[in-house]
C-alpha cells in the first residue's frame, strides 16, 4: 500500500529558513522553496505591544521596510537594531503571508531614583556619578553600570567592603521607582606594609618614606591610612627616589601587591625591592657649545662633588642653579642635560653636564588653577613672566619663589609645557590655597603668678586681593588694647604697597614699673622695591602718650616721665629677604635695618636706631637651623629718653626672663626702668618629634645670649649690668587642627640677681 503525503510549500519555506540560518541545510537543496520565500513582497509591517512608543519610531530602527522583498539577513539586522536601541525588553519578528509583524515589551521609565544607606557620601555627591534619571528608559545594563559607578566613587573614599543593592519597584503605566541600597562599610585602612629586600634601611624608614601609612588610632585627621592605588603608585616612585638620594642607582620596586582581608576591611602591602650596590659620584666635567662661555666658570654652581655618595636630587640641583647662572649671563634659551657614565666594577658614576643652546621658545599663555579664593592677578603680579617674553628658567624659578613668599599657599607648582607649535610653551602655575584667616588667643605664664592675653584677628589675603587686614584687641587684666591696620600691597596698581595702623592701648605696667600707660594715634606707611629682594618703607606717626596712676613706690627714675606728650615721627626701613617662604622658612636670610626721628612737632625728640638679622639653613630635609641677631639704640635730642620710649627685654624677645625682667631697675622700688641699647643673639634647631608628619608636630631646641643696659639716667639704687644674660629650653609647636600651640620652657643660666626669670609659656592660636 502507497502512502503519499503532500507538505505545504510555507511550511517548506519554514523548515529551509530555519535549518539555513544554522548552517544544517543549504538553501540549494530546495530551490524552488527558497525562492518563493524570498520574492515575497512585504505589503506592511505591524508593530505591536507598543504603549509609549510611537510603530513610526520603532520603523526607523528597523533596516527593512514595507515594499521590500522579504530577507532573512535583513529581519536579523533590524532585531539587533531594535535591541540595541535600549527601548525594548523583549523584540520579536514574524511574518504572516505578506506581512511582517513585530512584537515588542517596553523597557519601563523610571519614575523616581533615589539613594538610602548613605551617610558617609551625601545624594549631592552620588547623583553626578549615575547615569540613570528620572523620566530615563530603566535597562539592567544601565543599572549595573551606575552599581559600578557608585562602588567605585566609595573605593575612592577608601570603602572597598561597600556594597550596593539595585531595588526596582513596579508602578502602574510601565514605570518604575529605582532604589539604591547602599551599605557603605568601614573605611577599608592600611593593617600593615611589608618591604622585602631591604638590606641597607630598615622598614621603618622606609615606612616613613613613602605616602601610605598603617592604620592607627591617631590618624583621624588623615586619610593616608586608608588604601588607594593611586598612593601606592606615588610610593614606588617614593621608594626609588628615597634609594637615588642615598647612592643606590640600581635600585627597582620589583612589585607593590594590595592583598584585601577575607573581612575586606584591610589591605596588607607589600613591597619587594631590589637595592643594588652603593654608588659615588666619579669624574665630574662641564661642557658647552656656547659662545664666549666659559664652563668652567659655572663650576661653583655645581652641588655634586666628586667623590661624594651618588644622589640624584644633587643633579637636580645642580642642573637648577646652572639654569639660573647661565640665564644670568643673558642666555635666555639654554637646554642642560647630564650624560651619565656608570662604572659598576668601581662603583662610581661619571657626570658630564652638557651646556647647549635649546629651542628659541616663548611663552604662549600662562595658566593658574587652584586659586579659589585668590583673584588671578594677585599671583600673576609675582610673575617674573608673561605672555610673549622668551622662555627663561631662572625667571621661572624666581616667580614660584616669589608666588610661595606670599605666604597664601601650602603648595605651588609652576611647570612648563609645550604649547600648540614646537616654539610656544605654556606656563602652568598650581597652587593650594592656605587658611589666612587668623583668630588668634596669646597667653603668657609667669613665675610670680601673671597671665596676659591677647585676641587679633587677621585676614592676610582680604577677599583674594593681596590685602592684609588685622584687628588686635587686648582683653587682659593688665592690658586693653584696640589695633587696626590695613596694608594694600600693590597700591594704585604699582608695585607700592600702602597702609595705616589705628591704635588705642592703654597697658598696665603696675607689676613691671608701677604705672599706667595710655596711647592713642595713627600710622601712615608705604613700601617699594629696590630690587628683587631689597625694599624700603617709609613711616608717619603721630601718637598722644600718657603716664598716670603712679603710686608712693613708683620709682624716682619714672616720676620724672609723668604726664601727657605728644609724638610725631618719622622712620624709614630697609629690608633684604631671601626667605623661601614668610610662614615656615626653611632656607634664606631676612635683613632689616630701620631709624626712626622724632622731633616733627611734638614733645618728644629722639633718634632710635634697630636693626634685625635672621638666618635659615636646612641641615635635613626636616631639620632646619636658624640663627638671629636684633640690636637697637636710642639717643635723645636735647633731653632725655622717656620710659615710653626705652628698650624692655623679656617675655617673648627673650625667653627664660619674664616681660621687662632683663636689664636696669630701681634697687628700692624693683621696678623696671628700661634701656636705650640691647642686643640678643638666638641659634634655633627646628626639628621632628618622632609623632608622623600627619600631627604637624616640630621640636624646638634653641639657646639666647643678650642683654639691656644704659636707662639714660643717673641716681642713687639704680642697678644696671653689662654682662649678658643667657637662657636655653625647649618647645614644641604644634599645627593642630584648631590652630598653631606654642608650648616653651627656658631656664635662665646666666642672669642678675635683680632679674626677673620665667620657666614657662604658652600661646594658643586658632585658624578659620
């Protein structure tokens, strides 16, 4: 018996379709199937399942339309595009006779987005880092994308045990409200910090050399215990700079590895490191293709010295002052490059500075970013460039000198670049704006019992223009004092900086000389440049001085001074400062001599002559040494000089003696009487603690030798001594988080019997 089955030529076109697109059946086998397939006509294509979405947008997408021929390549195209869109959650395509349907469910639309959990980072910092929004097409990939997004911004802040939880909660009309729930986690610190390899230096300085440290109690105040790539980055470059400095120029971080706790609230580092051998600076030789240079006169400019441990901040260096001594001998573009010749079997390192003429280069622009507070042109008046002078790297040099010397920032940074053709550079100053704002308290602790204080406020950079503007009130038991002062640096848009001091003190000098003293008057004053480091000022003064309350046992030597007179003076003053920076120095020198004549009118006639060196040298990179020297004289003009008017030594001009405790004084009454000549001698050693850097906490060692003598007058039971006094004593300064704390304690070694000591002091200041 014959069976026969008859097969539907659709269902043949189906099966042909299907098996071809998996590459099972050729469409050869049937060609007549495949070709009634494919010379149908598309007539129309329905779209389907469409709620917001206009069938005419979905159309676009689509790489067939009606009036084509049916292609199965071309059906595959347009569900791709249709997916790829992100509109849709599910697409398909199927085609009934001569139409094409297309089925399609829509992504929902977020309703609302929102963030709970968060307490550590608020909604203001999350938002910008997500790319969903409200009235957005929700899609799965976008919402693990902002997941990543977010646990990344909390890697940032140092949270790797952070998690997040997308939560999606259905509204009617396909919408939908996007939550997400965040656990934040602890901070993710630093449990410790392997180094492997170190023969020559221990972990622990090495530790101390690099920017991460391990967690510990009192790093609240910083965030350089918790982990962050980027730091352990900075550290391998920290490490190899810690080694070159030290004569170890074959020195390599082999590896940092970041191992996070099965708890993820730690990460273990560990660095591995191979030191090499210990190198000295060999031959060192200067050459130059210059004219008329000759390179050995530049020889002095050199900081590397043969024979000497190898160091590559000394090349650094000497690559510097060579750019800063062959720029002052005119040579505007000059490029240096030190060609290194090392010796292993003898462990040395041949120099050769190769002196040659560089790029014809200009300044294209100048960039300055960092500045929030401080007007752009408050720092570009300090540049020794601008726009369209030649490329000079000592007037580089100079201008970030002159930038730090402001004394407004933590941080400056000038860097050159190259600008959009070969012969343009471009200037980038950096800078990280310091607190100048100043609310400071001054308390001062005596042995017999006395405590002063003061209160001033200052502003030293008013409103990012430069100005300085400083109110002093004296609010103690012995003192009431009202100080305002304001200086304008760059008067009238020159390079003149002007100002006037208001003051009123009234100041109890029962305790030191048994009387009263009032004051009331004004300053005008204004200073120019001589030359880079040199100026002048010149000074106005008028002031109205009072001496009352004294009583039976005020001395004969100030009964002589009682009553009311009046002063008007005139001063000048030159100062020559090399200081790198007017806050915290740590190299340069300040030199500053002044006379000040009164006689202009007035009661009062004098000539008072001061004069004030300091110097500063950096032993260490932390150790800095400071040695001083301030002297003064005052002679009258056809009278004597009053006590207002005399030299009191003590208190902070002279620790270990209490205010006014140095120098002449009645034998019967005690009191202070002053001196129209002193001189103090201080050698200051600044150095670490051992507390981390993150304290801000410096040691101070230093020792005075000094003395006050000559009051100008004669009599009975006046005790005066030439011989000088000498004190030595600690301190410690401490820039807390509230303000600088000065804590010192001196003892007086050499000193008269009539002298007053003082063992310890105090001065708090807070910073906003």
């Amino acid at each position: 018996m014959r069976f026969r089955l008859t097969i539907p030529a659709q269902l043949i076109s189906a099966i042909l379709l299907f098996a071809a697109s998996f590459g099972v059946v050729p469409l050869a086998v049937f060609p007549a199937a495949a070709q009634s397939a494919s010379s149908v006509v598309i007539a129309r294509i329905d779209v389907q399942g469409n709620q917001r979405i206009e069938a005419q947008t979905a159309l676009s997408y689509m790489t067939i339309a009606a009036g084509d021929r049916y292609d199965p390549g071309r059906v595959d195209q347009s569900l791709k595009a249709l997916f790829a869109t992100g509109l849709f959650a599910d697409v398909s395509i199927r085609r009934q006779g001569n139409v094409l349907v297309v089925s399609v469910v829509e992504n929902p639309i977020i309703n609302r987005l929102a963030f709970e959990g968060n307490r550590r980072l608020d909604d203001e910092v999350l938002e910008p880092e997500v790319q969903l929004r409200p009235r957005i097409v929700y899609t799965r990939s976008r919402v693990q994308a902002d997941v990543q997004r977010i646990l990344q911004v909390y890697r940032r802040n140092g949270r790797f045990a952070a998690a997040v939880d997308p939560k999606v909660i259905q509204l009617e009309q396909n919408r939908v409200d996007l939550i997400f729930e965040i656990s934040e986690g602890p901070v993710t610190g630093i449990r410790r910090i392997d180094i492997i390899g170190n023969r020559n230096f221990d972990d622990g300085n090495l530790r101390r050399a690099i920017a991460t440290k391990e967690s510990r109690w009192y790093r609240f105040f910083s965030s350089d215990d918790t982990y962050d790539p980027d730091r352990v980055t900075l550290d391998r470059e920290l490490l190899r700079k810690f080694y070159l400095d030290r004569g170890y120029a074959d020195f390599r971080v082999l590896s940092a590895v970041a191992d996070l706790t099965h708890d993820r609230t730690d990460f273990f580092i560990t660095f591995t490191v191979e030191e090499g051998e210990l190198y000295q600076f060999g031959k060192v030789e200067l050459t130059t293709t210059l004219r008329d240079l000759d390179p050995e006169s530049l020889r002095d400019a050199l900081t590397v010295v043969e024979g000497e441990t190898y160091n590559a901040e000394e090349i650094e260096a000497s690559i510097e002052k060579l750019n800063f001594a062959v720029g002052r001998r005119g040579y505007a573009f000059v490029d240096i490059r030190p060609r290194v010749n090392r010796r292993r079997d003898e462990q040395k390192i041949d120099l050769v500075f190769r002196i040659q003429e560089g790029p014809r280069v200009h300044i294209d622009r100048i960039n300055i970013t960092g500045n929030i507070r401080t007007l752009d042109k408050v720092i570009r008046r300090e540049m020794k460039l601008v726009e369209g002078d030649a490329f000079n790297t000592a007037k580089l040099r100079r201008s970030r000198q002159q930038i730090r010397r402001l004394g407004f920032f933590d941080k400056v940074d000038v860097s050159q670049r190259q600008g959009d053709v070969p012969d343009k550079a471009i200037i980038d100053v950096d800078v990280q704006e310091r607190s100048t704002g100043e609310l400071s308290f001054g308390i001062g602790v005596s042995t017999t019992e006395t405590v002063v204080g003061d209160v001033s406020i200052r502003e030293r950079n008013l409103l990012g223009k430069g100005q300085d503007l400083r109110l002093t009130l004296g609010l103690s038991t012995t003192r009431q004092q009202v100080d305002l002062s304001f200086t304008e640096p760059y008067f009238l848009d020159r390079n003149l900086s002007a100002g006037f001091d208001v003051f009123s003190r009234r100041q109890d000098q029962q305790d030191r000389s048994s009387f009263d003293e009032r004051a009331q008057g004004f300053s005008l004053r204004s200073r120019f440049p001589i030359t880079e480091n040199l100026k002048q000022g010149l000074r106005y003064t008028l002031r109205g001085d009072k001496i009352d309350n004294l009583g039976n046992s005020t001395s004969q030597f100030i009964r002589v001074d009682e009553g009311e007179f009046v002063t008007s003076s005139l001063s000048y003053d030159l100062i020559y400062d090399t200081r790198d920076d007017i806050v915290l120095p740590t190299t340069g020198i300040i030199i500053r001599g002044s006379q000040e004549f009164a006689g202009f009118g007035g009661d009062v006639r004098y000539v008072e002559s001061t004069a004030k060196m300091s110097y500063f040298y950096p032993f260490t990179q932390d150790v800095v040494g400071n040695l001083s020297l301030v002297g003064g004289h005052i002679i009258g003009i056809g009278q004597d000089v009053r006590v207002l008017n005399r030299f009191f030594l003590g208190g902070d001009t002279f620790r270990g003696f209490a205010s006014g405790g140095v120098g002449p004084r009645d034998g019967l009454t005690n009191d202070a009487i002053g001196g129209t000549a002193y001189f103090v001698a201080t050698g200051e050693m600044r150095f670490p603690v051992g507390l981390p850097n993150d304290f801000g906490v410096l040691g101070r060692a230093f020792t005075q030798v000094g003395t006050l003598l000559d009051p100008g007058v004669k009599g009975p039971n006046l005790l005066d001594s030439k011989v000088p006094r000498l004190s030595v004593g600690v301190g410690i300064s401490w820039r807390s988080p509230f303000g600088p704390i000065r804590v010192d304690l001196a003892q007086a070694l050499i000193k008269e019997s009539f002298d007053k000591d003082e063992l310890f002091r105090f001065s708090f200041g807070s910073r906003f």
